[in-house]
C-alpha cells in the first residue's frame, strides 16, 4: 500500500478584510443610465449602491481579485515545509488544497493583484519583510517566497501562529479597474435592480451575462 504526505498546507487559513475599499468600481450614475432611469431621480439611489457593493464583492470573491485598493489580512497555523508525516491511504479533498513541489518555499496570498506586504508577525513577534521574503507582485495570485539563504520565522506549534497584512488592487480610482470589469458590476447591479427581491447575485451574474466577462480574470489555483 503506498504511503501518502498528510494534507498540511498552512492549515488552517483565516482571511479577514482590515481596510475595505474607500470607492466602488462604478457609480449610481452608470447605473442609472444603464438602466435609463432620470439621473435627477434619487428615490432609489440608495438601493442601487447596494446593489452596486454586493455585485462588486461577489465579482471579488468569484474571481479572487481585489478591485480598488483594500488591506487584507491572511492567518495561518504555520510556514509551509516538506517535513510532515506519512501515512497510509487516500486523501480526500480539493485538489488545491494539497501541498505541491515549490510550496514549501512560499506563501500565496489569496487577494490580486498585489500591491505590498506590510506587515508580517510570527508568534507575535514582527518580522522585517525585506531581510526575509522576496514579495512577487508579479504573479497571480501575488506570493512571498523565501529569500535564498533565510529561513522561515520562528513560530510554535500553536493555532494562528502567522500573520500577514497586504495590500491589494488595481488602485484607487475606478479609471484604474479593466473596463470589462466595471461593465460587469453595472450589468449585475442593473439586474438585480431590474428584478429586485426575485434574484441573488449569483443568479444575476449567470443571467446578466457579467459571468462571462469575469472568467477571463479568474485564476485557478492548483
């Protein structure tokens, strides 16, 4: 019978939303002109920007970007490393969860694309990003990757050992988010509004037709 490594990729993982974004991707007034509805009218302003934030997070959270500037934080139990035990039989779980050849190096962080790492603790203790990680802002999604020559920080065996504060998006005006984007969030808002307390936002970026427009910046992970 083979022998297997256990599942152990910096489980577990927390992710948590310090700094949210200080503007939305796109108006009221583009969507209101979407939806041709008088720009002068404002009865119904306040629910359009609701509608117009929850498309914005599911398009965020289906894709993994972050779309104007936003501070996020990643928790993790511990570094990765190679040396885990054996054991014998199946794993069963998501494929991205299992730990690949080139993980034990570095750490993935979940929001893009990557602006900065601003801060990293390890048992508390601050760590200098600079002498320790290279910061590839490059690749999506971003990474920290172990300076040859460093070793990862310290840290007990102890749950929510590691934190690491970053700073992700396109930038801070909407001008700066890929138009494709943008036209996706005034699609779903439109339609939720259209067929408002009959749809959720999963159903209105199927149906408005913003899905299709997004795949193009979802990336999969293995």
């Amino acid at each position: 019978m083979a022998l297997r490594s256990t599942l152990n990729y910096n489980q577990y993982r927390g992710h948590t939303l310090v700094t949210a974004p200080l503007a939305e991707p796109v108006s009221v007034f583009d969507v209101k002109n979407q939806l041709e509805i008088d720009t002068a009218d404002t009865d119904k302003d306040f629910q359009i920007e609701l509608y117009i934030t929850a498309s914005r997070e599911m398009v965020e959270e289906y894709t993994g970007l972050a779309l104007i500037t936003q501070t996020w934080k990643l928790t993790l139990d511990h570094w990765p490393n190679d040396r885990q035990q054996w054991w014998s039989g199946t794993r069963q779980g998501s494929i991205n969860d299992l730990l690949q050849s080139g993980r034990a190096s570095q750490v993935l962080l979940p929001r893009y694309p990557l602006q900065s790492v601003d801060a990293i603790s390890s048992d508390g203790v601050a760590v200098t990003v600079a002498s320790v990680f290279i910061v590839d802002t490059q690749q999506k999604p971003g990474r920290l990757i172990v300076k040859r020559g460093a070793t990862w920080p310290s840290v007990l065996d102890n749950a929510n050992g590691v934190d690491i504060e970053y700073t992700a998006g396109y930038g801070i005006s909407a001008l700066d988010v890929p138009a494709a984007l943008r036209l996706a969030i005034i699609q779903m808002a439109s339609y939720m509004f259209e067929h408002r307390g009959d749809c959720d936002t999963a159903s209105a970026m199927k149906k408005s037709g913003a899905q299709s427009m997004v795949n193009a910046y979802k990336v999969i992970v293995l």
